[in-house]
C-alpha cells in the first residue's frame, strides 16, 4: 500500500515547550496556534476560570503572542476570528456547568461575548467571514450548526436533508463553506448557508469512518478509519451523485511513521496532522 508522508508544516518554539498544550489548531488563514498553561489540568473536579497563552505562527514563521483572560474550559476547543480574537469552547457542559460554554475574546485577550452551542461538540471551526461552525457528537446528535460570533445561530442541518447524521465524524471549513462526513451514513456534504440555490449538496460515499476530509475542483481524500484502517488516506473523484474511489494507501508522519495520538484539522484542500506532544503541525495538501 503507498505511503504518503506529511509535510512538516509549523512548530511551537522551544521557548514555549515548557508548557502544557491545552489544543492547538490551524486556523482558515494557514497560522497554527497553541493553547498554553503552566500545568496540565486535574482531570477532575471544578476548575475555576484561568489565564493561558496562545502562541500563533503564520505561514511566514513570525511568531505572535497574546494573553487570553479567564478561560473556563478545561478540555477547549481553539480558533482564531478574522479581527484577531478568538474562539474556545468546551467540549462537554456538565449539568452544573455555565451553560455560555463558548467564549469569544477580543485580539487582546479579553472576553467580550459568550453563548450556549449545545453539548459535545466534536469540531469547531472559524471561516473567512467570521461564522463559527460546530460539529457534534453523538452524545447530542443535532448535527452540525453555524453561528455568529455573538452568539447568533445562522445555519442549522436541521430539516436540512442531509442522510444519516448523527455523528459528525469530519468537518471542513475553508473560505465561507463547509464539508462534512457524518456517520451513520457517511456522505460527503457540501454546505454553503448563502448559496441562493440551496445551501448543501449531497453526494453518496462508500468510504466509512473517516475523521477527515479535504476537497479540491473535483477531487477529495478522506484520511481515518476504524480499526486497522486508522491512518488510511482514501481519493476519490466527485461525480454527479456519488464519490467514487481511485485509489487507496496510508498517510504518515514526515518520518514514516504512524501517529498513536493525533490532532486533524481539515482545511480545504488540506489535512493537518498533529502528533503527541502536539508541538509540531504536518500537512497533506490534496491540490499538490
């Protein structure tokens, strides 16, 4: 079976390494970003609201720092708005937990907005224009919605037609569109909220249990899989109703090696990787 290697893509720098990394993520601009504290958190128990530090760096190199204000999620979701702020959110909100589960801070830290997106989020995703996408689990299987950064739901999947989503295995976001890969029947979805002549595209998908996946013209790969099928990198070419594979192999770290634990971010037309300790970001770029 081929082997495609990612290609090392950004690095935390090592004067930063002596922190515990919360999330990190790659926003839709191509800058990498890690949420950083002095200490792992207990992994039980109330944790009171706590400053971090985000380190960012773009695809030229440079280096950004910018301390965020009284965080409150233990186990966050991370991205960066167009204006400069950021988004985190906590995945999971326990009965007594502030159900204002998302925060939004301004470019110099500082909460301004908070609101409710609804239990167990799997993905969060800032695009181009400022919308944040939310992609659930099946904890709370209600799909996947996009909001504003004041808290202003925009798009829902509700009634949207979409077949089999329960669980939302893979989400995409680039530019000011979306794609998915939601099990339980795993099509690919294109969801555009301000197309006039209707906002998603469905196509069939015999690929199953990918984690990710990346688009570009009419080519995809869906990267992940159950099992044995874990590092699997699948392309396929977009027909009129269905995927239909080309070709099958596995993707692996710049070395050869396979991740155990791993970080995927889905932009475009590319997959990021990010191996423990979740330092370094590798990418694969479907249009190269």
């Amino acid at each position: 079976m081929q082997k495609t290697a990612l290609v090392p893509y950004a690095d935390l720098p090592r004067e930063h390494r002596d922190r515990h990394v919360l999330t990190s993520t790659v926003d839709v601009f191509g800058t990498a970003h890690w949420l950083l504290v002095a200490h792992a958190p207990q992994p039980r128990g109330d944790v009171p609201p706590f400053d971090a530090l985000v380190v960012s760096v773009d695809p030229g190199g440079t280096v950004e720092r910018t301390e965020v204000k009284a965080v409150r999620a233990r186990w966050p979701h991370l991205d960066r708005l167009p204006d400069g702020g950021f988004v985190v959110a906590v995945s999971r909100v326990r009965p007594h937990e502030d159900a204002h589960q998302v925060q939004v801070f301004d470019a110099l830290g500082r909460e301004i907005s908070s609101f409710s997106a609804g239990d167990a989020i799997e993905h969060l995703l800032v695009d181009e224009t400022g919308r944040i996408w939310v992609g659930h689990f099946d904890e709370n299987p209600i799909g996947i919605r996009c909001w504003t950064a004041e808290g202003r739901l925009v798009w829902t999947s509700d009634g949207a037609g979409i077949p089999g989503l329960f669980d939302c295995y893979a989400l995409n976001v680039s530019g000011a569109a979306a794609w998915a890969c939601p099990y339980t029947d795993f099509p690919l979805v294109e969801i555009r909220p301000d197309r006039t002549s209707g906002p998603v595209r469905v196509w069939a998908n015999g690929v199953r249990g990918s984690h990710a996946v990346a688009v570009h013209a009419e080519r995809v790969a869906f990267y992940g899989g159950y099992g044995r099928e874990r590092h699997r990198l699948v392309h396929g070419e977009i027909m009129a109703t269905s995927v239909e594979s080309t070709g099958v192999g596995l993707l692996t770290l710049s070395d050869g090696t396979s991740p155990s634990r791993r970080r995927v971010v889905a932009r475009g037309s590319r997959i990021y990787v990010q191996a423990e300790p979740f330092t370094t970001w590798g990418v694969y770029d479907l249009d190269s």
